[in-house]
C-alpha cells in the first residue's frame, strides 16, 4: 500500500510508528489474500496467460509479498533513519548473492526455473538483515507492543492517499512495465519472451541499482528542503536531472551500439535477437535514471493524483506501442514501439515535475529532440530492415 514511502512526511514519532503498524498490518492482509486468491483461482489465471506451466511454483508468490513487503518496511525506516548506506550495501550484496545462488543452482542441481525463483526469493531477507538496523532493533519491540486501532484508523485516514492513488498508480506502473511478457506470452510464444526477459533484465538490473540508491537519498533530501529551503529544492532538481541525463544518454547510446555483438560473446548466436531487443530497451531509457527518483516530489507536494494520470496515460501509449507489432506483424516492431512509448512517458513526466518546482521545460525538450535523434539514427544504421 506504499505506506512506506510516508515514514519521511510522518510529524511525530508516534505517527510514524503508527504508520509502521499499519504496514505490517497491510503486509499480512496482502500475504493471505494472495495465498487465498492463488488457492481458488489459480488455473483460470494460468489458462488466460497460456503459464500452465508455472502452476508448481505459484505458492512462491505469497512468501515473495511477505518478503518484499518486509524489505520495504526496512527501506522506509533506513530513509527516515538517514541510514543510506545499509540501503546501499544491502542491493549490492543481496543482488550479487541472489545471482550467485541462481548460477550455483544451475551449476550443481539443474538450470531450472526453480533455481531463479529461489534465487531472488533470498535477496530479500538477505536486504532486510542488513537493513535492521541496532536502532530499528531497539525500537520494534515497543511498536508492536503498543498497539492501538483507534490511532491507525486515524493515521489510515490521513495517509489515504498513498492506498489510493500511489498503490494504484504503482499498480499500474507495474503493468505497463511488464505488459511485454504479457502481451509476448498471448500474441507470440515462450521463446519470444524468454528473448525479452533477458534482454529486459541486464538492461534494467543496473539501472535499477542506481536508481534505487538515489531514490532514497533524494527522498529525504528532498522532503528536508520542502520544509526548511524550499528556493534551494529547484537547483537540486535541476542538477540531479543533469547528471542522470547525460550519464544515461552516454551508456546507453554506447551499449545499444553494441548490444547484439555482446550477447553473441556471452550466450551464443541463439540470443542475438535477444542483444537487439536489448538495444531497443536502451534507447528508450535515456530519461529513466532521471524520472525515476525526481517521481518522489508528486508524494511531497501531495500530488498523488497527477502520478496516477500520468501512470495510466503511460499504460495505454505503451500498449499503443506493443500493437504497432499487431499491425505489423512483427515482434521487433512490437518492442521497438514500446521502447519509444517508454521514452515519451518519462518525457513527459520530468515536465510536470519541472513544473513542479518552477524549472523551465525548454531544457529537457531539447534533450527530447537529441534523443529522438539519437534512437531513430541507431536504429537505422544498426537495426534499420
């Protein structure tokens, strides 16, 4: 219910760990409604997406929102904490082990879905003991002692909000990000996604690490400034868009240069389709690493529901971009649409944050036309059929 992400706009101490017995009242509910959901509904779902295959491993998901919704606890007390670094450290070291124990798995037992599935199933705990902080082990005793239902219901009601129009819009954030493996799954076949996936995770992977990690720190910088130098917050914004634009327009441009010859090296010609699909993903994250963390300033100045609009216009252009695929009748068409449709949605999302903090968007639309540029000439001269 993204209850974490208000830990830094708590007043008090005691509205803070109210909000904190609100999230493990909410990870609860979560973990066996999806338990019960999976129970009785679970081979309707399988038949739609054409997954019966993955009926085995469907009882994973309840303990994956057990885990993660744990994780996120922990991350939003870190941010109130000022405790970056465990954030920090805590990615990296959970991210290396988790692929880790999925290779080892394949190594010594049998490549199998099973050993993925594992494999990120343990990031999370492993995130979270590092997380624990000795001040959040100190304090967690009393919190879950000292339960009243009088004072949730009241900070449930304050913090509607988030349940409201950032869960949702999350939601659908979330879909739109995985409609490829959706729409792959019913419009094509297994192998079309199993391309997509990978191409998709070593793309994301490291750009999520970084987004990750600044997300936090600017988070709690960012509320800090709200409250006591608001005239400095646009100077911060604008410098943190700079530095994120520019380093992602370099890396990606350079990787999407090269992506098909790289996957060749490392996975053999069968996944070259799968390096070209990764180049298309590149160039449609020039403004991500930017978009991604500057996206908090919608929570702090209380606009949740411009976030929501801007997630569900974001739905229906990225899936306008898969149906090019339809028309056709292309898979690379499919992705490439999508690509493109990702890059205009985060355009469009700095705007209104430049608005936001009264930026002039005449900066970040020439960027638009330099990155326009760049995919349409990338894809011509590398990709162009």
């Amino acid at each position: 219910m993204q209850f974490p992400g208000g830990y830094v706009a708590a007043r008090t101490e005691r509205e803070f760990h109210n909000l904190i017995q609100l999230t493990i009242l909410t990870i609860g509910i979560i973990s066996i409604s999806s338990l019960l959901a999976i129970f009785f509904y679970s081979k309707p779902l399988l038949e739609f997406f054409n997954a019966e295959m993955l009926e085995p491993y469907l009882f994973f998901i309840p303990l994956y929102f057990l885990f993660m919704g744990t994780d996120n606890l922990l991350l939003g007390w870190n941010i109130r904490s000022k405790e970056f670094t465990r954030g920090a450290i805590a990615k990296i070291f959970s991210v290396v082990l988790s692929k880790g124990i999925t290779l080892l798995w394949g190594l010594l037992v049998w490549p199998s879905a099973l050993g993925i599935i594992l494999g990120n199933l343990v990031s999370y705990p492993i995130e979270a003991s590092v997380k624990l902080s000795r001040s959040i082990r100190q304090s967690i005793k009393s919190i879950l002692l000292n339960f009243s239902v009088k004072d949730i219901w009241v900070v449930l009601k304050d913090y509607k909000g988030y349940p409201l129009f950032i869960t949702s819009g999350v939601i659908i954030s979330n879909l739109s990000n995985h409609l490829p493996i959706y729409y792959l799954s019913i419009e094509f076949d297994a192998t079309s996604v199993g391309l997509y996936a990978l191409a998709s995770s070593l793309v994301i992977l490291p750009l999520s690490i970084i987004i990750m990690s600044s997300t936090t720190v600017f988070l709690q910088k960012a509320a800090e400034m709200k409250s006591n130098q608001p005239d400095e917050l646009k100077g911060m914004v604008y410098s943190l868009y700079n530095q994120f634009f520019y380093l992602s327009l370099f890396g990606l441009t350079i990787f999407s240069l090269i992506s098909e010859v790289v996957f060749v090296f490392l996975f053999g010609e069968a996944w070259r389709m799968s390096g070209e699909f990764a180049g298309y993903i590149a160039l449609g994250s020039f403004f991500m690493m930017a978009a991604i963390p500057l996206s908090v300033l919608f929570r702090l100045f209380s606009m949740e529901r411009v976030n929501f609009s801007l997630q569900a216009v974001s739905l229906f252009v990225k899936l306008a971009g898969l149906g090019l695929g339809i028309y056709f009748e292309s898979i690379r068409i499919s992705i490439l649409g999508y690509s493109f449709a990702t890059l205009l949605i985060h355009f469009i999302t700095l705007v209104y944050i430049f608005k936001l903090v009264n930026i002039s968007a005449k900066k970040i639309a020439l960027d638009l036309v330099i990155s326009v540029s760049i995919f349409l000439a990338i894809y011509w001269i590398v990709y162009g059929y």
